[in-house]
C-alpha cells in the first residue's frame, strides 16, 4: 500500500517529542511490513533548521522523507514548496495519514487529500492541549505539554 504521513516536523527534529517520536516509528514499522512510505514534512527544528538534503528524498529505514524548506511565519510551520509538493502528489498515494492539526502542512493535506479521494486519517497528537498551542503561537521549539 502506498501511504504518505504528512507532519510538521519530523525526525532527527527530536525536539518536538511524543509527535516526532511516534510518526518516525509508525512509518519505519510499515515500511519494515513492506508498505510504500512517504513523509512530507519541514526542515524546522527549533529556531534554526535540520542539516537535511531539500531538493531529494532521504532514505530513513525505507521511508521516503521529503524535506521542504520552512518559511515566515515559521510557527505555522509554512513552506511553499511543501504545498506544491502536497498539491501534485496526494493523488499518488492511497492512505494519507495526517500528523497534528491547524498547522499549514497540516491544512494544505487536509484541503488536498479530501479532493484526491485518498483515504485519510488524522492523528491530532499535542494540539488539543491548551498550553501546546500557546507555545506554538509564541514561537517556542517544544510542542511539549509537559513542563
């Protein structure tokens, strides 16, 4: 099955905790069971950004991972190019696994995989919590609940 995990922010960003955590096991353990995985996610991590490649995927234990280059307003986790990436290619996947809420990437995958028909699933880790969201808008690296 081909799957695609859109998330914010994603692995070696392990900054962000339980959400990173979790996505980056969940995606290595379906493509151990052989499943086509891909993650489209940012480079963020913190105030600065991942030392990863953005113009190719990166192979992480048979995961595709495509990292798009965050822009302003970098709290909302925007990036263009993430959009674009999202836009021309949900309709290539079958399940479309949603990571976090009311983020840009998080939106845009919403917005596109409810067109291209894909099965979608949303996992809304960290963003149900009033004070994940506070630090979020405030810019803060951690998306911790926990203080």
């Amino acid at each position: 099955m081909r799957v695609l995990h859109i998330i914010p922010n994603f692995a070696p960003a392990w900054r962000y905790g339980g959400p990173v955590v979790a996505a980056d096991g969940l995606t290595r353990t379906l493509a151990k069971l052989g499943h086509e995985v891909t993650v489209f996610t940012t480079n963020i991590d913190g105030d600065g950004i991942l030392d990863v490649p953005t113009a190719r995927p990166v192979n992480r234990d048979g995961v595709r991972v495509w990292y798009f280059p965050v822009q302003r307003p970098r709290w909302y986790f925007f990036s263009r190019q993430l959009a674009q990436a999202i836009r021309d290619g949900v309709g290539d996947f079958e399940i479309v696994h949603i990571h976090m809420l009311f983020l840009w990437p998080t939106t845009v995958g919403s917005f596109c995989a409810g067109r291209g028909g894909s099965l979608t699933l949303f996992t809304p880790l960290d963003c149900l919590i009033p004070r994940a969201s506070e630090k979020r808008m405030n810019g803060e690296a951690s998306l911790s609940p926990v203080e």
